[in-house]
C-alpha cells in the first residue's frame, strides 16, 4: 500500500511539474508575440489630440509603420517611450 500511495504523489507532482512548464512555454510564446498599436488607438492610450498623435507618427524616429494603416509595435513604443527626447 505505501509503495502504491508513494506512486501516487509522485505522479501527482510530476503532473504539476508539467503544468507548471506548459504554462512557462506559454509566457515565453506570448512574449514573443508581435502586436500592433493602430493609431487610433495611440491617441486614447495618452489621451491627446489628433495633431500630437500625428507629430508622434511623422518623427523620424517613431517606429511607425504602414500596414494598412499607421501602426506602432508595442514593444518599439515601450522602447521609444524610455528614451529621453526634448
């Protein structure tokens, strides 16, 4: 019996184990995921007007890009936003 219930519990943690690990593998995939900010989105995210947004988006050094339509990867703009600029 104690060799059948030792079995069990280490079933049971190696089970956790692997969720544990699917769930890191997920992290790691979402991280690494590519997503846009559309414009429109950019003026309600700092609450300003259209012509700051458009200033924003004509900066040679905003990483804007044209897909469609003006966008800014997310991570580009967290990376654009640390930076100091007068």
């Amino acid at each position: 019996m104690e060799i059948n219930d030792e079995f069990s519990e280490l079933t049971k943690i190696m089970k956790e184990i692997r969720d544990c690990l699917v769930q890191l593998v997920d992290i790691k995939h979402k991280e690494d995921e590519i997503s846009f900010i559309p414009r429109k989105d950019i003026k309600s995210i700092f609450n300003c007007i259209d012509t700051t947004v458009a200033k924003m988006f004509n900066r040679d050094d905003f990483p804007a890009i044209m897909i469609g339509e003006h966008k800014v990867e997310k991570t580009a703009l967290k990376k654009w936003l640390q930076e100091r600029r007068i």
